[in-house]
C-alpha cells in the first residue's frame, strides 16, 4: 500500500435516520490520507482523530467517489453501512483525489 497525498479535509457523515442530512464525524478540519494498493487495485481513506479512527474506507473498483460540488465528494461505504462526505478548503484538493 503506498501513500499518495494527505489533505486537510472536514468529514461528515449521512444522517442514518434521514438519509439526507450530513452530520460532522469531526469537529474542525482533519488531515485525510489517501492510499493506493497495487496488488489489490484499491485505494483507501484514512482519518485519525486522537486515538480514534474517523474514517478507515476502503475504496473497491466497483465503488464510486462522486464530486458533488466544486470542494465536496461523497461515497458510499456498504462495509461500513454509511456514506462518507470530505468537505476541502480549495478545489485544488478535491481534484487530486
């Protein structure tokens, strides 16, 4: 597994009652690292906060990372029965994932 940038990033996660409404996995912005493995063709994201894991998703081919606005993205993470959002400060950011 290889590291392939990290960013600074505001994690949410989907509203399991509503479906809809984004509620904040971290207080302030996190640093969100993003992994590719080779021999598994998966990436994987990764954010600590403390002790604690706020995000450990691992992205398969047949998952989709969706950039739904110029700094935000989303995917669904069915292992971990939630979807995922990562609000950037730059669009720059977002590009690189």
């Amino acid at each position: 597994e290889q590291p392939i940038f990290s960013a600074r990033a505001h994690v949410f996660q989907i509203d399991p009652a509503t479906k809809r409404n984004w509620l904040p996995a971290s207080k302030h912005a996190v640093t969100v690292s993003f992994f590719y493995d080779a021999s598994r063709t998966v990436y994987r994201i990764i954010s600590v906060g403390g002790t604690k894991a706020i995000i450990n998703s691992t992205i398969t081919p047949n998952m989709t990372f969706t950039k739904t606005s110029q700094k935000f993205g989303q995917w669904a993470d069915s292992r971990a029965n939630t979807v995922y959002g990562l609000g950037f400060s730059t669009e720059q950011q977002l590009q690189q994932v």
